[in-house]
C-alpha cells in the first residue's frame, strides 16, 4: 500500500476506537439518536473538540455541551430534544463510576455523637456524588436503556414531556445509580457537599419546610442518604 493509504488505515482507527469508547459512555444518547446519527454526532465533536489528555476516559467530557450549545449540533436536538440532558446524566454516570473509593459513614458513628456537637458537625460527601439539574426526565430514558439488551435498538426516542428534574448520581457497591430528587434535597445535598453544618443545613431547610420541621427534615434526609452511602465521614472543625 502506498504510505498516505497506509496512515489513513491508523487514522480511521484511531477515530473508531474514540466512536467505541464515547458510544460505551453515552449507550442511551446513541440509542436515541440512532446509529447513524451518533456517528455524524461524535465526528463534529471531535472536530471541534479533540481529546487534549491521553486517557479515553476524558473524551467524551464536553459532548452535553456541545449538544446543548454548537450550532452544528442543532440537527441533532431535532432527532432527540432532551440529547443534551441525556448526555449530561450518563457522563455524570461516568464520572461517578471512575471516582475515587471512599468510606461510608455508618449509622453508628453518629450515634455515638453528643447532642450538643450536632449543630457543628460537618459532613464528606462520596466523592462519586453528582448533581443535575435538567429540562427534561432524561433518567427515564437511562432506566429503559438499562433494561433492555445490548443489541437493543430504538426506531424512535422514548417519548417525554419537558419537566424540571433534579437527579443525584452516586456509586454504591460498584454500582452506579441515579434518582431523581426534590429542590429541597438538591439544595441540601450541595451544602453538605460544601462542608456546611448541620445547623447551616438545617437553616437552608427553613426556606423549604419552615423552621418548625427543619432540623426534622435535615435528619430525615440525611438518614436516608447514610443508608445509600452517599456520605463519607462526619467531624467537627475541632476533631
């Protein structure tokens, strides 16, 4: 083969093996768009965008972005109008399933707590922790991708009606998982995930459920985050 036919053989490659690894990470994305689509899809994106580290792992990190802001990718929101959401909540997937191991806090290292420290306890966050805040309810799309076989294919994106939806992402057992979640929760999570008190908590919770049922909310909600590993450890600024 003369040279310039034998490179073009590296370099077709090259953008192949990027195509595999970004339809690996946005599996319902290219679901909805079809297969030719994500393919027209991921060949403006790395026009635009190519990969500046040497790991695949960052590829695909501004794809949401550029679906949700390129003029070149309009075409693509009129195949799927929620792409972009989409996109955002399976690269928060990503992100939370290569995310550092951290402990998880058990029930009884809080029970062990004074009383009186609780106003300035302060919380760690998992680090898989992710939070997303979309136009559309993109994890029902996710959820059908999940169920069906890997060979799946759809004539047509899953019908959904805009909705503001607020969704966490988190890794539990190796496991990646995502809910949606309340305004309230949202704001919650993100002060924890700040560092903020129990008592700063408590006080963002006052705009939600009023000052009577504040500290009772808080509790709840973090109980329940406990239960799905999403906090790493609890101290006070002095320990």
């Amino acid at each position: 083969m003369p040279p310039v036919d034998r490179l073009a053989v590296y370099a077709n490659a090259y953008f192949a093996r990027l195509h595999d690894c970004l339809r690996d990470d946005y599996g319902a994305t290219a679901r909805a768009l079809g297969p030719d689509a994500f393919h027209d899809l991921i060949k403006t994106f790395l026009m635009i965008h190519p990969p500046t580290q040497p790991s695949l792992r960052h590829a695909g990190a501004q794809l949401a972005e550029h679906l949700a802001a390129d003029p070149f990718a309009e075409i693509f929101g009129r195949r799927c109008a929620y792409a972009a959401d989409l996109a955002r909540l399976e690269w928060a997937i990503a992100v939370a399933f290569s995310a550092p191991d951290s402990p998880v806090l058990a029930r009884g290292e809080l029970a062990a707590r004074e009383p009186d420290a609780w106003a300035e306890l302060r919380f760690e966050a998992a680090p898989s922790l992710q939070l997303l805040s979309c136009a559309w309810p993109v994890q029902i799309a996710r959820e059908r991708f999940e169920r069906e076989d890997a060979d799946a294919t759809w004539s047509e994106p899953p019908a959904l009606d805009p909705e503001p939806t607020h969704l966490r992402v988190w890794r539990r057992d190796e496991c990646v998982r995502f809910a949606p979640i309340t305004g309230l929760e949202l704001d919650l999570l993100g002060g924890l995930r700040s560092g903020e008190s129990f008592a700063a908590l408590c006080e963002r919770a006052t705009h939600g459920v009023g000052e009577a049922d504040a500290a009772a909310r808080v509790a709840e909600l973090l109980s329940s985050w406990i239960s799905d590993g999403l906090v790493a450890r609890a101290s006070r600024r002095a320990d």
